[in-house]
C-alpha cells in the first residue's frame, strides 16, 4: 500500500483525530476514507441545472451568420 506524508495545521489535525476517535477504528481508516471521500466529491461532474432549447441556441448562433446588411444600397432604388 502506498504512503505519504501530509503537513496540517493544528486546528486541522486536531479536527481530524477528534473524528478518528468518534467514527472511525483508526486513523490509518479516517485518512483512507476521508482521502477517498474527498477524491469521489472533487470528480464529480457538473450538471447544467437550467437545459436550453438546441432549437433556439442554434437560431441564437446562427442569427448574424445569415442576416443581410439591412441598409444594403440595391433595396433604395426605385
């Protein structure tokens, strides 16, 4: 198994082994599931909560790509 060493602050570590003690066997257990807890939250993937229409994004991107110049000498003739 791998190890490593890892530099706390005090207020942390003693954060830390106060949850060892309370929820954990060990603390060899509390730094292996902490770590692993912290790793499956930091990858998780964003979800976009407000879905938009591809219909419209498609006309938004599309919009000035096929407009003509509205002031165009040739529509002024008579």
């Amino acid at each position: 198994m791998p190890t490593f060493e890892l530099n706390l602050s005090d207020d942390v570590y003693a954060e830390f082994q106060q949850l060892a003690e309370q929820e954990f066997v060990s603390e060899e257990q509390a730094a292996e599931d902490l770590i692993a807890s912290g790793i499956e939250a930091y990858n998780v993937s964003i979800v976009d909560d407000e879905p938009r229409d591809e219909m419209l994004d498609g006309a938004e991107n599309n919009m000035f790509d096929t407009a003509q110049d509205p002031g165009s000498l040739e529509d002024d003739r008579l």
